[in-house]
C-alpha cells in the first residue's frame, strides 16, 4: 500500500511538473494586418512570454525591417482577421478587399519554428471578409459588403476546398448610411462545432444556426444596435453580443434565445465599437471601442453570466481587434493605427488592466491569435 501510495505522488508531481513546463512554455503568436497603403505584408508569427509579459528573448533575431521581432511571414493582401485549427497546425486568413479578390486562405504553422506556408485560397463569392472560424470541418467567412456567410469544405491536408454554400443576412436596421445594405460581421462556431452564430449588422439580429441543417433562429435585438462581434461564455448557456452603433452589449440565454441584459460599453457612443472577449477563466468580460475615447470597458461576469461594469482602459488608437493569453495574465490590443499591440497586465483579482508600457511595433495590426509551441 505504501508503495502504491508512493507511486500515485510520484506521478502526480511528474504530472505537475509537465504542466508547469507547458504553462512556462512560449506562446506562439499570429498577427493579421491590412497592407494597402502601409508597411505591413501579412501575416507575422511571434513567440510571445505568457508569464513575463513580452515577445521571448532573441525573438528580434531575423527580424522583418517592416516588423522586429517577427518569425515569420506570409505575403498576403488585408489578412483582417484569422482563425486556428484546433492543433494549431493551420491559420485560416480572410483577405479583406472589395472585389472579386476577396478570398481566404489556408497557411500551414509550424509552431515550433513560428514558420509559415501559404497552401491554398478559395474566392469568397463575397465582399470584404471580415471574420473566419472554423469547427475543423468547414471554415466560415462572414463577408461584410455583401452581407453572406461563405461555407468551405475542409481537405484531409488542411487545405480550403471550394465553396458550397452560402448564408444570407438580411435588413431592418434604422441607420440609412450604414444599415442600408446586408452586412455580416460575424460567424462563430460553438465549440463543439454543432451551431453557428451570425451577427446580422444591417438586421439589428443574431441568428443561430445548426450546422448540419443548416437552419436558424433569429434572435432580435434592439434597433440600432449594429451587432458585430460575439463571445460565449464556458458552458454556452450566455452569448454575450457586441453593438458596434449602440456601444452596448446585450447578453442572450441561449436557452430561451432571448436579451436578457444590455449593458453601456461606449459612454460617448462613438458608433465604433469593435470587439469581445471574456477572460480564460470566464470572470470577466472585455469590449473594445474606436473613433472617440479609444479603450477597453470591462466587466466583472456573475454566477448568473450578468455583467456589472468594473472599469474603463484607455488604449492606443482604433483597438480593432485584442486577445488575452491563455494564463489570463495579459490583455494584447492590435491598436491599428498606432501602429502597435500594446500590452497591457490583467488584474486577476478585479480585472482591471495596467499598461506596462511595452507594445510590440507592427504597422496596421488588426487581429491577434495565440496557439502553444508544441
């Protein structure tokens, strides 16, 4: 029995140990950019510190001139906005342009290396892709002009086969300029990969849809509301929505697909808030906001998934896009025309952000996603 029972700790720290060399390990870190008019070609891979806060030593080795401290790159026009696989072996890239060049893009990763391969890219038979996921079947792209959702079949190799389908968004909002036309701004799986949900700018909407039936429900929101990006909280019982023209966030039971709560992101409703996120640990809520009093309004989360608003950072200029590292100890924001991802320390006690005053330099930077070095 004691030697049963030695064995059980000895295991148990051998464990411990893999999970504290795995927690220390470098993050690997992808950045999307636009490239009309500026520096920037693509896509740059990073190791990036979780623990210390800031790219990994050595990392401005081979650097990039138009980006220190890049791994690696892969030329492609406006990557606005990516996604990963699930092993984190591929990064799929909308290329966000007006015209038939619209498409996405398939890049093998070695997340070792940070290297990067361009595979494939498909046409989008959609204008300006804005959001791409994927439930590693099929990748979406939610293209904004032209207000559909893209739907592409997934090879054995990772590679984006051709289109097959294509979701449609619809009308109703009250804003003539900018709810004029259907606008989609978002398409986000669950994560079992069984539903999608899709923001319906134009529609003041969010319509959740089951994958294989390709049949939704569409759950209303208030007029002008413009929803744009979505979160959902560990057990996908709460969709928390963002509005970028009302600046608010309505929180949906997805059971009852219902509003349950809206809450004031944007105090000066500068009609550009951008995007969400909730903390790894679920505790608190994080909603971007551009073109006046630029930052991040956070909220702590309730047992009951309802937001109370905890405070407000200050960010550099158009904070399009931000991501927070696995370990929940930092708060990246893709400031795009800064020029820079500043970061920033989370409070894990209230949430609350500190500027450490480093920022990674990368002309237009607007999407960040992390995958582990394996």
């Amino acid at each position: 029995m004691k030697k049963r029972k030695a064995e059980l700790l000895f295991c148990g720290a051998v464990v411990s140990l893999a999970l504290a060399g795995c927690k220390n390990e470098p993050l690997t870190m992808i950045v999307g950019t636009y490239t009309d008019e500026c520096a920037s070609r693509g896509v740059y891979s990073y190791f990036f510190d979780q623990e210390k806060g800031m790219l990994v030593d050595g990392a401005e080795e081979g650097r990039f001139e138009e980006a220190p401290g890049a791994e690696g790159r892969v030329e492609m026009r406006n990557p606005s906005y990516l996604t990963l696989s699930a092993d984190g072996k591929f990064v799929y890239a909308v290329s966000e342009v007006g015209d038939s060049a619209a498409s996405a893009g398939a890049i093998r990763l070695d997340p070792k290396t940070g290297a990067m391969h361009l595979l494939d890219s498909e046409q989008t038979d959609g204008k300006d892709p804005c959001y791409i996921s994927t439930n590693g079947s099929v990748v979406m792209t939610a293209n904004y002009s032209s207000g559909n959702v893209t739907e592409f079949p997934l090879g054995d190799d990772g590679r984006l086969l051709p289109h097959d389908f294509l979701y449609e968004t619809g009308l109703g909002g009250p804003d003539s300029t900018r709810q004029n036309l259907p606008h989609a701004h978002c398409a986000l799986f669950n994560a079992a990969g069984t539903e999608l949900y899709v923001s319906e700018f134009s529609a003041d909407a969010v319509t959740r849809y089951d994958v294989a039936s390709r049949q939704g429900k569409r759950i209303q929101l208030p007029s002008d509301f413009g929803p744009r990006h979505i979160a959902l909280n560990g057990d996908e019982s709460k969709a928390y929505v963002l509005g970028e023209l009302s600046g608010d966030v309505a929180v949906i039971d997805t059971e009852r697909d219902s509003v349950i709560q809206i809450v004031c992101a944007d105090s000066v409703h500068a009609r550009g808030s951008a995007d969400i996120h909730l903390s790894p640990d679920g505790r608190f809520l994080y909603a971007s906001n551009r073109l006046q009093n630029d930052g991040i309004a956070i909220f702590r989360v309730g047992n009951d998934g309802l937001l109370t608003y905890a405070g407000y950072q200050n960010t550099g200029v158009h904070p399009r896009n931000f991501n927070i590292t696995p370990n929940g100890k930092f708060l990246l924001a893709a400031c795009r025309d800064s020029g820079c991802i500043q970061i920033f320390r989370c409070d894990a006690r209230t949430g609350l952000l500190s500027d450490t005053g480093r920022a990674i330099v990368l002309d237009k930077p607007v999407c960040i996603v992390f995958a582990p070095s394996l």
